[in-house]
C-alpha cells in the first residue's frame, strides 16, 4: 500500500481505543502489534492511551481464553464429558 494511502499514526490509535471499546480485543492486539504504529510519532499523551488500551485488549484476551479452556471438559454435577461448550 502506498505511504499517501495509509492512514496516520493518530488514526491508528483511534482504532486500537475503539477495538477496546467494543470488544474486539484481538484486532486491537493485532492493529497495535503489527499496524505499523509509531508510538514515537505521538504524544506522550497519546502513547500512554494507546499502549493502555493495548494492555487491556492482551489481557481481556487472556481471561477470555481461561474461560473457554475453564467450560472444556467434563460436567461437575454428571462426570460425563460435554458435547457443547
């Protein structure tokens, strides 16, 4: 994609406050990790925000992951094992 085309530094945070806002947790890891983000490019305001709301996107990541692996298994109350999750 061509430099002119891409969108700024600011914008990229935008959407990394916004995937955290919304639950979308995963792209805002991502769009932090691999967009291309230039911390140094913003304020230090700015950089404080964004890498907090990468942080919390990791981590909301990784309590939903606990949940999904907590359901697996075998039903406490039957001992047998679950079709559905």
């Amino acid at each position: 994609m061509p430099d002119n085309e891409r969108s700024s530094h600011t914008t990229r945070a935008e959407w990394i406050r916004h995937c955290r806002r919304t639950g979308l947790y995963e792209q805002g890891r991502l769009l932090y990790e691999r967009g291309g983000l230039r911390l140094d490019s913003l304020s230090e305001e700015a950089q404080v925000a964004v890498e907090e709301d990468y942080r919390v996107c990791v981590r909301m990541m990784a309590r939903e992951g606990a949940g999904k692996k907590a359901r697996r298994g075998r039903d406490p109350e039957t001992g047998q094992g679950r079709l559905f999750q």
